[in-house]
C-alpha cells in the first residue's frame, strides 16, 4: 500500500518541528544523557520523557484544534505567532552556534531507584515552562494547520523525532558523550537546528500569504 504523498509531506513536516524543538542543550537532555552513561533506568527515563511528550503534543492538537474550528478568526494569529516563536527560536540556535556550549553529563556516584530518577525526569519535564510552549501550543498550533486527513501523520511524525531522540541520547550515550563534549559538536548542531526552525517559519508565514 503506497502513502500518499500529502501524508508523507506531513510527517516529514512533524518530525522536522519535533525535532528541531527537542534537540537542544538543557537540563532534560543532561539528566538523560547522565543516566545514559550510568547506564542506570535508562529504558524508564527515556520512555517517561518520549512518552510525556506524546501525550502533551496529542493534547495540544486535539485542543488547539477544536478551538480553531469553534473559533476561525484565531488561525491567522497562531500561524504568526508560530512563526514569530520558530523564528526566534532559529536565530537563538544560530547564536548558539557562534558560541557554542559543552554539555557536561557530570555522573555521581550515588546510584538512583527507579523511584528517583522518574522524579527527577518528570521534574525536568514538567516544570520546564518551554515544554508546554513547545508541545502543547507551538506542535498543536502547527498540527491544527494541517489538512484534517493527514494530522495524525504530522502527530506521529512529531512523536518518532520525541522517541528517536531521547532512545538515542539514552542508550547511545557513551558513544555520544565523547563527541558532545567538544564545542564543535554543537557548533553544527545548533546550526542545524537554527537553519530547520527558520526555514518552518517561513513555510507557516507561506501558508498565512
């Protein structure tokens, strides 16, 4: 059975976006990367962050979506102001490359129950304000967008980036870490990001012409 092309359109759409607002510097990341390479709860703390992230972003375009359809006039707002955050965000990534940062994934020695570092994931997660912006409106906004057949690929391709990433920064930690600790790393890394959010903007300010 061929996928029509709308829908692989749309999932590249979503895991370009997913993508583009996961992979960053920060305190998630570090917690991930750290249990990674204490090779501690690794499976619980990826599938807590991947699985807290599914939930927040099919909220978010089941929400924002219904809103749009009893509310019209509020697309064009979202789409600009979508574009505006993913600009933003691009042009902070690019800053980010001139002067780029090392991710220090520093591992005490003190091991953590199971109990623990899903606190500590859900803390990093959940009381980060970024997460809601990121999944719940910026991915629901950008999924409300979307032809009404093909939102559940862009949702799913949003999701895949979600679990690739963090299945990655958790098992492959100790193959990554050496590589992350030098600025260069992510040097090219934030530019890519950068050049991604930038070029999502544009297509949002394309759709709102």
């Amino acid at each position: 059975m061929q996928v029509p092309s709308a829908a692989v359109a749309a999932l590249s759409t979503g895991l370009a976006l997913g993508g583009s607002l996961i992979v960053a510097i920060g305190a998630q990341n570090a917690f991930v990367l750290r249990q990674g390479l204490r090779r501690e709860h690794v499976g619980s703390v990826v599938a807590f962050c991947a699985g807290s992230d599914i939930v927040l972003m099919a909220v978010g375009m089941a929400g924002v979506g219904g809103a749009l359809k009893a509310a019209p006039q509020w697309a064009a707002v979202m789409l600009w102001a979508g574009a505006a955050f993913l600009t933003a965000y691009g042009l902070r990534a690019l800053w980010r490359a001139w002067r780029p940062d090392v991710l220090r994934a520093a591992a005490d020695h003190a091991p953590l129950s199971r109990a623990a570092a899903l606190t500590q994931a859900a803390a990093f997660t959940l009381l980060n304000p970024h997460v809601y912006l990121d999944t719940v409106l910026l991915v629901g906004a950008v999924g409300a967008q979307q032809a009404t057949e093909v939102r559940g690929w862009f949702l799913a391709g949003a999701c895949l980036a979600s679990v690739l990433w963090f299945s990655v920064v958790g098992y492959g930690a100790r193959l990554l870490a050496p590589w992350f600790a030098r600025p260069q790393a992510w040097r090219l890394l934030d530019g890519a990001i950068g050049l991604t959010m930038l070029a999502l903007a544009a297509m949002l300010l394309r759709q709102n012409a």
